[in-house]
C-alpha cells in the first residue's frame, strides 16, 4: 500500500513537472509568434533586413561557431587530464645566461612568438644569427626562451622573467628582436623605467598587437543573452557525458541549466569585472626609445583575428539595431500601441489552442485552464504595460544573434589567449599591426608563395635590415667587410 502511494505521488509530480514545463513553453510561443505577426506587418521592410542579416551571418559564422565549441571542448578534456594525470604544470622559462655579460657587451635578444618555445631562428648558426653577428661582431647574442603558450597568463609570466633577466644583467645595452606575440611581452615590460633605460632599441616582427577598450554596448540588455550560447555549450558537453549511460533525460536538462545561469552570474561577476580592469590598465603603447616594427602584407595571423573580432562585432551590430527597433516602438503613442495588439494576438491564439485541446479531449481541460488565466491576464498587463520591456518578437529575434556571438566569443578568447573574455563580451577587443602612438611600420612582400607571411623571422629582407639596424645605432658597432 505504501509503495503504492508512493508511485502515485511520484507520477503526480512527474506530471505537474511536465505540465509546467509544456505550459511555459506554449505561452512563450503563443508571445514570440503573436509579436512576429504584428512585426512582420507593421514593419515588412525592417523585418525582412533583418532576416537577410541573420542569414548571412548565420552562414559565415556557422564553421566558426562549430570550431569554438569543439576546441572549447578539447580544451577542456585536456585540462582535465593534465589536472588528474600530474596537476597544473608549467613550463620552465629559460634565461639565458644574460649575467655571463660584462658591464661593455651589447646584448641581442632574440624572443620567438606562440607555440614556438623551440624556434629555429632564434638559435645559433639560424640565418638572423649568423647575419646580426657577421654585420655586428662586437655584439653578444642570447635567447629568451618561453612556454610559448597562447595565453595572456602565460604572456605576462614570460614578460616578468624576462623583466628580470634584463634587470639583473651588468650589460646596460640591450637590443630585442622579438617575433609574433613575443612583441606583446615586449610592450608589457615597456611600462617598467627600470628596464626601458636599459633598452637601447627592439624590432618587432609580426606582432598583433592587442587593444582593449571597455565598452558600454548600445544594445543594453539584450547584450546578457549571450548566456543563452553558455547554456547551450554545457547541454552539449552534458549530453556528450550523460548520454552514453542513458542518464541525459529532462531532470539532467534542468539542473544543467540551473549550473549555467548559476556560473554565469558568479564566474561573469568576478571574471568580468578583472576584465574589464585589465583593460581599463592598459595603455597599449611601447614606450622605448627605437622602435622598429616589421610586417609582411597579408599577415596570415593578424588577419584571422581581426575578422574574429569583425564577427563578434557584427552580432553587437545587429543586437544594436534591435535595441534602437525597440526604443522606437516604445515611443509610439497610439490607442492600439503594439502591445496591446501582440498581446490580443496572443490571448486569440491561446483560445484557438484551448478549443482545440478541448474538442480532442475533455481531459485536457486541467491543460487548458492556466494557459487561458495566463493568456487573459498578459492581455490586460499588456493595456497598462508602461515600462520599457523588450517586444516579445525582438527577443525572440535576438536569442541566435546571442547564442552565435557566445561562440564566436568564445573562440575570439581562445585566439587572443584570454578566457576571461567568455564572461566579459562587452570588453572591445581587436588586434592592430602598430601600439598606439606614432609608429612607422616596414612592409615587406611575401618572399614565395610558399612561404607564410607571419613569418618574418626568415624573410630574407627582413633579416638584412635588422642586422643592418643594430649596426646603424650600436655606437660600439665596428665596420667590417662582409
């Protein structure tokens, strides 16, 4: 008897779960569908740009957002072997032996870029070498070796031993080449006097430098549901885990959900707010006295984080224009405003869904009631609706703009090396070929076609014009015939 009522309060619950679910699920339509059908014909031509807009972008940015959630993934089944397997490691950064120099040496730093800890170039017998010591024989050569990973941590890690190394070296000659993000490193140390005045110049190839900009977004509101993209990320690697046992039903659904909005407001709490103070820090510039700056035309590199960051901005654009449709449609002072008219849309087809349900089954009616009360009391909050909501149409329209902008967010944070960006899409972030300030930059043409222009470590031209300007600035240069 017991087990009994058990089971039939259990089936009760399970009912009035589902109940609840389907009913907030059907009046969510009832809104978005009621409010489109106001929209698309009260403003056709609006609404039809819009659409032409959503589909492009949807286009272009679908491989992407397919791209960010798989890497997304990848990552984080790799960090979560790397912490069960020996725990967070770091690699050693290497110094290289800069107090072996006396107080005369001049000393060439050569710092190679992300994901190349073990870079060619940078080594003895490489040509930029061997041409800096052939054009420069009184100078002294030395590598700064970093983890080379593709984080802003790990960029600032390699910035404060490299600080360091320069700091505690008896030479007071200093010259960096430095290639790729080594040039970022470069601008942070660029900040501290104690190690400009030892700088005598650097040479910057290639580098995306990062500019931040805390922005408040026109689009208001509407720029929060990129939640909506963070929700659906962790259904997927949920599914993805649940799945497999057949554990992955709508109890597993709901408490998913209830973690995200949980970590996104907690985690967008404090990871953005260090966002946004770290780009509210930044200056951007390189402050030493000689600064070269070399790039190759069509930077491979530079060029995919721009049109990352070019997307991301898209979807704020369209957002935007959302944002200002609303506006005016609150400005409008009419008897009939839209509101009321979506709502009477709404409270027309809730009763349409009630007679239909009603004329299946009449045991449908427990159905039926709240979607009813529910459709009536919007159509009365709607006649004295005066605070500015967003129109249940807009909404609806904004929420793939949103979940596609979590993406493509997503993989910009992983392009640039800084996670603290998911939680923080208001932070304006691109990369630009120079620092801020008046810098004259040196083009160079790709020297093959098979050559990548982000590498200008081994152009040709490039290494004779770095050799060519140490020589030209080192006052205990000698000439020599080469």
């Amino acid at each position: 008897m017991l087990f009994q009522e058990i089971n039939v309060a259990s089936q009760i619950i399970k009912e009035t779960y589902l109940f609840a679910i389907i009913t907030i699920a059907l009046q969510c339509t009832l809104s978005f569908v009621s409010s489109f059908l106001y929209f698309a014909f009260a403003h056709t031509r609006g609404v039809m740009t819009f659409l032409t807009k959503m589909v492009l972008i949807a286009i272009i940015a679908a491989p992407f957002c397919i791209a960010s959630a798989v890497s997304m993934t990848l990552i984080l089944l790799r960090t979560s072997f790397l912490l069960m397997k020996n725990g967070v490691s770091r690699r050693r950064i290497k110094d290289e032996a800069v107090n072996s120099f006396s107080k005369d040496d001049t000393v060439v730093h050569l710092v190679h870029g992300t994901f190349e800890s073990k870079a060619p170039w940078t080594f003895s017998g490489s040509p930029m070498w061997v041409a800096i010591q052939r054009k420069n024989p009184s100078v002294k050569l030395a590598r700064f070796e970093w983890s080379g990973d593709n984080t802003q941590s790990a960029r600032e890690e390699a910035a404060n031993n490299f600080a360091k190394a320069i700091e505690s070296s008896c030479s007071n000659d200093h010259y960096i080449v430095a290639h790729s993000h080594a040039g970022n490193i470069v601008q942070m140390i660029s900040q501290r006097p104690s190690i400009a005045e030892k700088i005598r110049g650097v040479c910057l190839l290639s580098t995306p430098f990062i500019y931040r900009k805390i922005m408040d977004r026109s689009c208001g509101e509407l720029a929060h549901i990129h939640t909506l993209g963070l929700i659906t990320f962790a259904e997927l690697i949920g599914a993805l885990i649940l799945w497999p046992f057949g554990l992955f039903n709508h109890v597993a659904i709901v408490i998913i959900l209830l973690i995200s909005l949980a970590a996104d407001f907690f985690l967008g709490r404090k990871i953005g707010r260090a966002a946004r103070e770290a780009a509210g820090q930044e200056d951007n510039c390189v402050d030493f006295r000689d600064v070269q700056i070399m790039s190759s035309i069509g930077d491979e590199a530079d060029s995919s984080l721009r049109f990352i960051s070019t997307l991301h901005e898209s979807c704020f654009g369209i957002l935007s224009q959302l944002s200002e449709a609303n506006r005016c449609i609150r400005k409008e002072k009419k008897m009939m405003g839209p509101d009321v008219i979506c709502y009477s849309l709404h409270f027309i087809m809730a009763m349409g869904v009630v007679a239909s349900a009603l004329w299946t089954s009449i045991d449908r009616m427990y159905f039926c009631i709240p979607i009813a009360a529910s459709a009536a009391l919007a159509l009365i909050a709607g006649a004295f609706n005066k605070h500015k909501d967003i129109s249940p149409a807009l909404l609806a329209a904004s929420l793939p703009v949103g979940i596609v902008a979590f993406y493509i967010n997503a993989l910009k944070s992983i392009a640039y090396g800084d996670w603290r960006l998911i939680f923080c899409p208001s932070v304006f972030i691109y990369s630009s070929e120079t620092p801020v300030g008046d810098h004259r930059i040196l083009k160079y043409a790709p020297s093959s076609d098979g050559a990548l222009v982000h590498s200008t470590h081994s152009h040709g031209e490039v290494i004779r014009d770095v050799a060519e300007w140490i020589f030209s600035t080192n006052s205990n240069a000698k000439v020599v015939c080469c």
